[in-house]
C-alpha cells in the first residue's frame, strides 16, 4: 500500500466516523452523552481538516474547481422554488 492509498483511507474512515457520530448525535436523548459525542465529532473533524490539507499539499487531492457565477445562481433558483 503506498501513502496516497493509505492517507484516502484514513480520510475515507475518518469521514465515516463523523457520520456515525452525527447519526448518533442526533438519536440521544442524554444531554451528557450527546454533548460528548459533538465534542468527540468536533476534535474529529479537525483531524480530517488536517488530512484533506495534507493531502491536498502532496497533491493526492485536487479540489474541484469553484462553481461560476451562472453555476451559483441556477443552484440558487433551483432551491428557492
């Protein structure tokens, strides 16, 4: 396994935790348990900002380009119907 495979699939995982803590999050009913699951889904979602950046600096990731003006006001439009 080379180190690009293997950062996609630290990403990759890291990115299922979040969601499984968001799911989590959202079915509590314990204000203690779920105020630990954000805090833990938080310290989580910096680690994988720090992923993406390191990723996206040794070029295993490339953005996709930004969406243009028309681009954002059809999304907008399509939206607000």
């Amino acid at each position: 396994m080379n180190e690009k495979v293997a950062m996609d699939d630290i990403l990759s995982c890291t990115n299922s935790m979040i969601t499984m803590i968001n799911y989590a999050i959202q079915q509590s009913n314990n204000k203690n348990f779920r105020d630990s699951l954000i805090e833990h889904r938080n310290k989580l979602e910096n680690i994988q900002w720090k992923i993406y950046m390191i990723n996206k600096e040794k070029g295993y990731y490339v953005p996709a380009a930004p969406a243009g003006e028309a681009d954002v006001e059809q999304v907008k439009q399509a939206i607000s119907k």
